[in-house]
C-alpha cells in the first residue's frame, strides 16, 4: 500500500518529503481546531484502507513522535 501511494504521488508531481517543521507549532494548530473538546483531539485512525475508527484518548508525546517520524527526510 505505501508504494502504491508513493508511486501515486510522485506521477502527480507532489513531494514525497517535507521540510523541516516546529513539532510543538503543529500540536498547538491541531488544539485550536474546532474538532477539540478541550485538549482532546478527535482522531480518526484508519486500520487499512476503507477502515478506520475514531479515538480521542491518544497521548500528546505519541502524537509529537508520530509527526517527527513523518516529516524526517
């Protein structure tokens, strides 16, 4: 399924990386949206395609590595 997405947006041109970002920046966007209920974010996590499932209890320091790992070139 990576690949598949990789190769997907590579022919459309679009970055497969990103730069360098403030991770506490993104934390504190994602706080404001109108999805929260306090500093509880409503995350919908997909288990594969087509499946996905809706948590609000995920911790702060797991979401910060998450974004690190993604964003690492």
């Amino acid at each position: 399924e990576v690949e598949r997405q990789r190769a997907l947006l590579d022919s459309y041109g679009l970055p497969l990386t990103c730069g360098e970002i403030n991770v506490q920046a993104v934390n504190d966007a994602m706080l404001s949206d109108k999805k929260t209920s306090g500093r509880a974010i409503r995350w919908v996590l997909l288990n594969g395609i087509g499946n996905a499932t809706t948590r609000n209890d995920v911790p702060d320091e797991l979401v910060q590595d998450s974004i690190r790992l993604l964003t690492a070139n």
